[in-house]
C-alpha cells in the first residue's frame, strides 16, 4: 500500500459532462461544457476528505478540501469561490455525507423567493 493509501481512501467517483464557469479574484468566465470526473477522499484518521475535480479538456484541476464534524456533517471546504457543485454535493450524500443548504446555494433561493418583485 502507498503512504498515500495509508492515510486516505477513495470513497466514490463521479463522472459527467456539464457547463462550467471559471472563477476567480478577476472575476468569471465560460469554459463550455466539459467532461468532468470528481473523486472523493476521505481520510482514515481525521474527519475530513477532499475530492479532485479533473477537468482534462479544459486544462483544469481543483481539489476542494472538505472537513467534517463527528456525525458526518460537512462543516467547512475550501478551494472554490461561491457554493458547492451539486455534482460535489450528491457525491457527498451518495457516502452518508450531510450537507447543509449554507453550502449549495439553496438558502439564498429560498430567501429571494420572499423577496418583494
């Protein structure tokens, strides 16, 4: 077993095709829809996981940390500007992962759906 696999083990993949838009302190931009494949890690000693996000025809790579607390709610994540893709999202639920609206997007929905026309 690698060092690597010592620590961490690889929970689930996803791959799918969909629109994405680059983001940065610049702003953002359309790069077209690409295939996409999301691997999940999950580490075997702490409550936190990270899932690679490859998107080779675009020449694009993110790895988005994940941390959780002991009932495997997700409770912070890093390496994305703005919410969770819903494809990270479902990746998480399909292991057992709670993830709350404060990191989908759902939330701001729901509040301006109140708000007045």
């Amino acid at each position: 077993m690698a060092d690597f696999e010592k620590d961490w083990r690889k929970a689930a993949t996803t791959t799918f095709t969909a629109e994405l838009i680059k983001e940065g302190s610049w702003g953002s931009r359309d790069i077209g829809a690409h295939e996409s494949t999301m691997d999940l890690w999950i580490s075997r000693k702490e409550p936190r996981g990270f899932i690679e996000w490859d998107v080779p025809a675009a020449d694009e790579y993110v790895e988005i940390g994940l941390w959780f607390d002991m009932e495997q709610n997700l409770i912070d994540y890093d390496g994305l500007m703005g919410y969770l893709p819903k494809q990270a999202v479902n990746l998480l639920v399909s292991q057992g992962y709670k993830v709350g609206k404060e990191f989908t997007g759902e939330e701001d929905a729901e509040e301006n759906e109140d708000a007045p026309a």
